[in-house]
C-alpha cells in the first residue's frame, strides 16, 4: 500500500480550530491596546495645551478661553483626529483665574472600555493639575 501525503480533514478542522482560539483571544487584546495608545496620545495633546495655556496666561496675563485663541491652526494628531475632539475652557473672572482642558470620546471604539471613558466622562486636565477620571491617568 501507498502512503498518502496530505491533511486528513480532521487534521484540518484542529488546526482550523487552534487558529480559531487564538484569534479570538489575540483580537480583544489588540484592540484595548490600540485604544490605550489613544488614550496615552489624547494625554499628551492635553499636557501640551495646559502647557500653552500656561505660557498664554503669563503673555496675556489671561487665560484663552477657546482652543481657537489658544492655538489658531489647532488640529487633533492624525492617529487620533477620529477619536478624540478636544474643546478649552477658562473663567479669567476666577480669583485665582482657572481653566480645564478635555479631550471626549467621539469614536464608537473609544467609548466604552475597562477605564470606563464614555461620551459623558471626558479625559480632562485642569490648571491645578487635576487629572480626571483619575483611574485613567
């Protein structure tokens, strides 16, 4: 008798199946590190715009009270333009004067996840330095 070469259908439908199990434990693992390497540059966008708003208020004596004012041709990083909008607001009639920077989820994929950010629950920055929601930070 001649032996065969080749897969039996069996042999097949494991491999298929192993493929299966790794697939479906690699892709939930992929997307919330995407997600977090948003997160972590939706960060730095509010740091750098604390930043500015620091450096306007000792130009201005005032802080800017738009994102418009403070960074004229402002636009969000390609990676996250999608995913995040970002808005600056101020109250220069605070004694001491204050500001918050947040950045809001817009993306469906950004919305919901283990930090528990949503559309109602902005990553924000204040000029105290106050970081909200603190378990994302």
């Amino acid at each position: 008798m001649k032996k065969r070469a080749g897969f039996t259908l069996i042999e097949l439908m494991v491999a298929v199946a192993v493929i299966g199990i790794l697939a479906a434990i690699a892709f939930p693992s992929y997307q919330d590190y995407i997600r977090r390497s948003k997160r972590a540059a939706a960060k730095a966008v509010l740091s750098d715009l604390a930043n500015r708003q620091q450096a306007y208020l000792n130009d201005k004596r005032a802080y800017a009270t738009s994102l418009g004012a403070l960074v004229p041709s402002f636009s969000s990083p390609a990676e996250i333009s999608s995913d995040y909008q970002f808005v600056v607001t101020a109250d220069n009639t605070a004694s001491p004067p204050i500001f918050s920077v947040t950045a809001t989820p817009i993306s469906a994929t950004m919305l919901a996840d283990k930090c528990g950010t949503s559309a109602s629950i902005p990553l924000a920055l204040s000029q105290a330095g106050a970081k909200t929601p603190g378990t994302c930070w």
